[in-house]
C-alpha cells in the first residue's frame, strides 16, 4: 500500500523558524530587576503558573503584574513587554523562499508552545506569516493545550484540513516529533536549515534533488 500523499506541512516557531535567546530577554528584564538574568529565568520556569501563561489562561497585563510581585523590580508592562520579546531574533532561521516554494505544493502550518506576548510580536515581525493563513497558526495560548498534548496536534490538523497521515510535523524537540508520529504523522526532528531542505526535498515537497534523481539544486543560493 502506497503512503498518502503529502498534503500539509506544520512548523514548530521557536529554533525552528526563528532564532531564541531567552538569556537576552532575561537581561532586559534584570536592568529592573533585583536578580540575575540566571536567578529570573530559574524562577520563571519553576513558577507555578507558567502554564497558564503559556497556555492562555493569563493575560498579558496579570503576567506583568504576578511576575513583578514575584520579583521585585519596577518594570512598567512596556517596558517588560520590550523585554520580553527580546527573546525572538528578528533575522529568520530559514531562507525567504522556503515558504514560497512550499506552499506551491502543499497548505501551510504553524504549532507552537508560545504566549500572547510574542504572538503579537511575531506575526507584526516575520515575513513568513504572510504565507500561513491566519486559520493555520496553531497556538498554545490560543488553544489552551501545549506539545506534547494530543489536543492540540488535532487542532493544527484541523486548521491545515488535512489527515495525520497527509502531514508532515518539524521540530526541534524530539519529544513533540515523536508525539507527532504517535497521532499518525510524518516527522522530521529539526537540525539546520540544510538537513530540513534536504528532507522536505526527499519528501518531494520542496524543488531539487531527491534520492535518484540527476541534477543538483542548492536550496540556499539566493
């Protein structure tokens, strides 16, 4: 029995699209606050109501408000908020014809584990949203469900309206990559921007060489 054709591809955001570098945002947040950039990222991630954030359960202003209290410091909330998004590199991980040349053969996908904050800053920074309808982006805080959650795999499929077994999931977890191919989907754990052009190429979804094909395409010439 013949695998069923490739229809959608889903791409995770963060380290996959865009570049994070949540010490750069911690900094940020240290010139206010009495603590290191160490000491506040520790407390963040250990805090009890991070999932909520991550998930939509917190608004950006009580987020603001609860990390303060917590912390200490006099941050207004713009002034967090610029902080706060300074974890997102606005130079792009991906070639700007990825999405061009994807979408030529296949619907487009976003799923990621994020929050309102950089919701807001990464579809008013990246180029390559313009390529994934609004309908398609598939977010944590939005759905109330994070990877590796079966809830919101079927809601990125739902929204790209396409089978599990139609779609191809990429991230650089392994985890969510794994939990991705337990729901009946195609996996491709995110390495570099030349190991994913190659396996979207050998999937026949992206221009180029495939295995037994003559010819050589490099997908990052410009």
């Amino acid at each position: 029995m013949s695998a069923a054709p490739i229809r959608a591809v889903i791409f995770d955001i963060g380290r996959v699209l865009v570049r994070v570098d949540v010490e750069q945002a911690m900094r940020g947040l240290a010139e206010r606050i009495p603590l290191s950039p160490a000491e506040i990222w520790s407390a963040i991630e250990k805090d009890p109501h991070w999932q909520d954030w991550q998930e939509g359960r917190i608004r950006p202003h009580d987020w603001h408000l609860h990390l303060s209290k917590r912390l200490g410091g006099n941050l207004t909330f713009e002034q967090f908020r610029c902080a706060w998004n300074r974890a997102l590199d606005p130079k792009p991980l991906q070639p700007d014809t990825l999405f061009p040349q994807l979408k030529k053969k296949v619907r487009l996908g976003l799923l990621s584990n994020t929050d309102p904050m950089h919701v807001a800053y990464l579809e008013q920074t990246y180029s390559f949203f313009q390529h994934v309808p609004a309908g398609s982006r598939t977010y944590s805080c939005a759905v109330g469900a994070s990877k590796p959650n079966p809830i919101i795999f079927r809601h990125a499929l739902k929204a790209v309206r396409a089978k599990a077994a139609e779609t191809v999931f990429i991230d650089d977890i392994e985890a969510y990559v794994v939990a991705a191919r337990q729901l009946g989907m195609s996996g491709i754990h995110y390495h570099s921007p030349e190991q994913l052009a190659a396996e979207l190429r050998a999937l026949g979804v992206l221009p180029g060489t495939r295995p037994g094909e003559e010819g050589r395409e490099n997908f990052t010439d410009t």
